[in-house]
C-alpha cells in the first residue's frame, strides 16, 4: 500500500508532524509513503530539527518554496496547493491508495488564488463531487458537519432540509466504510435545549426534525433534534456511534476537549481517501521540534485503514 503525505504549508508545524509521525510509528510492513511537496524543504527540517527521515519515505516534489518558519508566505501557500492538486492526481490514476494532507493556511489559499475556504472544498472540487461532509474523529466521538467553515451570523441560514438530509446521509454511509453499519446516530438542535417546543428557535420544528423524520421511515437509524448540551455526553456512553453537529464549533469544542491530540478529520463523499490531523498549522509552534504528532498518526492510521475497504463513493 503507498499514502501520500502532502507537504502543507512549510511554514507550520505540518511538515514536522509527518516527519516525526512517519519516522516514529509503527506501520504495516508493506506500507510506504510519499510525500508530495519538496525534498529540499524535507530535508532541512528534518535536519534543523533532528527527526530521523524514515526509511519507507518517497519524495515527489511538486514545487519549492523559502523555509520561514511561522511566516505566511505566498510560495509556501501555492506549494501546498500544488501537493493537493498532485495528490488527487495520483489517488484518481490509482498510484495512492490515499492521501493525508498536512494542514494548510486559509489566509494563504486566498493570496495563493484558491477561492475555497478550506481543504474539504478544495478535495471536492478536484474529484468534481458536490456531495461530500466533514467527519471528526476522535477521544471516542465521531461528529459530522452540517455547515463546515461559516461565520456564525450566516450558519442558521444555511440549515436547510436539503444540507440536513445530506449530512445525515453521508454520515450513514460513513459509519459504513468505517465498519460500524446501522448504527445509531444522533442530530444536534441548533438552538438552546433544541428550540424548547419553538420558544428558543423554529429550526428543530421547521427543518431538523421533519428531516430526521423522513429518514427514520426510510430505515435510517437516526434520533433527534437532541439538545446540544447532551448530545455528546450521551455519545461518550454509546448512544450514539455518530453526532450530527449542525455547525464548526457545536461539534469540534467538544470533540478537541477530548481528543484533542488525536483528531482526525476524515472527507466523506469523495472516490478517494484523504484524511487530514485535526489542528491547523500552528505557526507559533513551528521550526522548534515541539509540536506533538498524534494527531498525524492518527489521520496516517486511518487513511490505511480505509484504503483498505470498499469505498462508497468511488
């Protein structure tokens, strides 16, 4: 089996992480890796920062861009895209059986000329999918996304029957691919205590609840609107194998609480498997050989695991 890392921006902690998840884990025998990006950039962090490069490690490069640590820088922004846009490549021509991405700088995509706002649109653009989702993993929750990156003041909008039944959807073939058919999911309200009979908010009344509805006659095993405040605690004790979160925040703040160094981000709906570490880049941290790489283990791990299933979308 052969996963492409992608480089992220080199100005994080991205590359470091793969370095040290690549040299420092423990791998099936007959796995190798690629990274996607530069070799010359690879190889000074590695140098700069003493991680050993692994032996299984092939370097594809892609481009090159000037190592500034916790710099945002323009060349940096369009190696990490290039890697992406390499990555797909070779997964849609079946030279990867996946690829993790190493993350990346939002503000970077926009000076770099990506008008997306964030890997997860990106992916899905490249493999012309319009159907696709958010999945978290991680300290024993899996939370799937209804709105991904929104400003608040725009997320209730954007809770549609449509975006809601997507979701659910997704996040049912999802437990699928993962191994865990026909198993319960729960859907977040979005408002206080689910909307409280209307008293607090009509989407749970209007949108979620017909939605769930719908699905339950159709088969599906799914509850709710669940209060939000409940959801998760109720999750950690099995009742639910999956949470609908109905935006970024509702769902990540408690995934991170805990699971925080082992966050994985898997992309639901695509032919291809990509699965990411759920942090960003870190520029703080980065050049100084600190950063912890659970998180890429983690996303490494899975992204082998699920090469080597059926994928329902491909």
């Amino acid at each position: 089996m052969r996963i492409g890392i992608t480089i992220g921006d080199v100005n994080g902690i991205g590359l470091e992480v793969a370095l040290k998840a690549m040299a420092y884990g423990r791998w099936p025998g007959t796995t190798e890796f690629v990274l996607l990006g530069s070799e010359a950039v690879a190889r000074a962090q590695a140098k700069q920062m003493r991680i050993p490069i692994s032996k299984r490690l092939l370097f594809h490069d892609v481009g090159s861009a000037v190592w500034s640590p916790g710099r945002l820088r323009v060349d940096a922004s369009r190696l990490a895209v290039a890697a992406i846009e390499e990555g797909v490549k070779l997964c849609m021509a079946g030279t990867l059986d996946g690829v993790v991405t190493a993350p990346v700088n939002k503000q970077g995509f926009q000076r770099a000329g990506v008008e997306m706002p964030g890997h997860t649109e990106l992916l899905a653009a490249l493999t012309g999918r319009k159907r696709f989702g958010m999945l978290l993993m991680g300290g024993g929750l899996r939370v799937m996304l209804v709105t991904r990156h929104l400003p608040l003041a725009e997320v209730a909008r954007a809770i549609t029957r449509e975006a809601v039944r997507e979701a659910i959807e997704l996040a049912e073939q999802g437990l699928c691919w993962l191994g865990l058919e026909g198993e319960r999911m729960g859907v977040c309200g979005l408002n206080p205590h689910a909307g409280d009979g209307g008293t607090l908010g009509e989407e749970e009344q209007r949108v979620i609840n017909p939605i769930v509805r719908q699905l339950q006659k159709k088969g599906v095993n799914v509850v709710g609107a669940v209060p939000a405040d409940t959801i998760f605690h109720q999750a950690k004790q099995n009742e639910y194998e999956m949470v609908i979160a109905m935006y970024h925040d509702q769902g990540l703040a408690p995934l991170k609480m805990v699971g925080f160094d082992e966050g994985v981000n898997v992309t639901l709906g695509l032919p291809i498997v990509r699965t990411s570490p759920d942090h960003g880049t870190a520029f703080s941290l980065a050049g100084r050989g600190e950063a912890c790489a659970a998180s890429m283990r983690s996303a490494i791990r899975e992204a082998i695991v699920l090469a080597g299933r059926e994928n329902p979308w491909r």
